[in-house]
C-alpha cells in the first residue's frame, strides 16, 4: 500500500475535448459547451489501482493551447502527460507530433507519455484510423487509446494505465 502524488498535463490543439476528458475523469460528467477555463487550473482525483492509491493532480491547458511559450509550466514537474487528438480532425493528429517532440526536447527526462484519440463516439465522421495512430504510439512507447469523454469510452482506464507505467518512486523523494 502506498499513497502517490502524480502530477500529469494534458496538452493537446484546442476543442479536441480535454477539459471534457478531465471532468468525466474528476467528475463523472460531460457538457455539450464548456466555458474555455482562463488561467492556470488543475484539478484532482484520487484513485485506487491494483491496491495502490494514486491522487493526480491534474493540469488542463487552459485556452492557452495557442502560445506554446506557457506550455512548460503545465509539463514541468510533470510525471505523466497526456496527449489529446480528436478522431475527427486529422490536424490535430498530426499536431500531436509537435507536442511529443516539444516534450522530449524541454519536458522531464522520465515522463509517462500517453496519447489519446478523443471523441471516439462519432464514427461516421472519423478522419483518423485508430491503426495509424495505434502504431505511431507503439513507435514512440507511449500508452494509446481512443476515449470519449462524451460516452464515458477509456477515460477511467487511461488514467489506471498511466498509474500502472510510473516508475517505482525514487529513494530520494522520500527523503
Ligand atoms: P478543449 O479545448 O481541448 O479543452 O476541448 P473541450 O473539452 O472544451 O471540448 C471541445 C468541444 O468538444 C465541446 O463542445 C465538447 O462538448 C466536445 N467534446 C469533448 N469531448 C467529446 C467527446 O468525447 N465526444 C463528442 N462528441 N464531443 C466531445
Ligand atoms: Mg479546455
């Protein structure tokens, strides 16, 4: 048994649904408008996986996707980042690669990499083959799934995976 503050980002190209993905997690809800949060907001969540408690604290981009130059004081400190694209817009597929190569050239060193494919729920207008996105996660070993925070598809179990990956807490917090 052991209690884990884990600080995780969600980074990602405006509307894809993160702030929706941290309020179904937080929460247990979804609205069809969210108000763009302003400023810096984190929320958290505690949860027990595999008899382990985890309490993330949660750092959503607020509205401030466009000015990169912010970007480093959602991911600093970061063990965890989350990587969110919207099935439907294949710009924001491909903008993922920009944020993965933004982290690995300023973000920690040992950071748990995860790469969602929000809005999942809506098929029929899907413009990125959950195979493309599947492989290029594997190519960069980072945890991959598609969720919605709409239906409520992988939104728990992202978060549990991520806990699952961290790696084992280092002598030296502790001290
Ligand atoms: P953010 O800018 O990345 O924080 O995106 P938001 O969370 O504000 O979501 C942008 C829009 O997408 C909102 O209208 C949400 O209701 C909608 N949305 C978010 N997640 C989903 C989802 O899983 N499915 C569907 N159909 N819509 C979603
Ligand atoms: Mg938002």
């Amino acid at each position: 048994m052991s209690m884990r503050d884990v600080k995780v980002c969600l980074l990602g190209e405006s509307g894809v649904g993160k702030s929706s993905i941290v309020m179904r997690f937080v929460a247990d809800k979804f609205k069809q408008a969210l108000e763009s949060t302003i400023g810096a907001s984190f929320m958290t969540k505690t949860i027990l996986v595999d008899e382990n408690t985890y309490k993330f604290q949660i750092w959503d981009t607020a509205g401030q996707e466009k000015y990169r130059a912010l970007a480093p004081m959602y991911y600093r400190g970061s063990s965890a980042a989350i990587i969110v694209y919207d099935v439907t817009r294949e710009a924001s597929f491909l903008a993922v690669k920009g944020w993965v190569n933004e982290l690995q050239r300023h973000g920690p060193s040992r950071i748990v990499l995860a790469i969602a494919g929000n809005k999942c729920d809506l098929e029929d207008l899907r413009e990125v083959r959950e195979k493309d996105a599947q492989e290029y996660a594997k190519e960069i070993g980072a945890i991959f799934c598609e969720t919605s925070a709409m239906t409520s598809v992988n939104v728990a179990e992202l978060f549990q995976a991520i806990a699952r990956l961290l790696p084992p807490e280092d002598a030296t917090d502790s001290l």
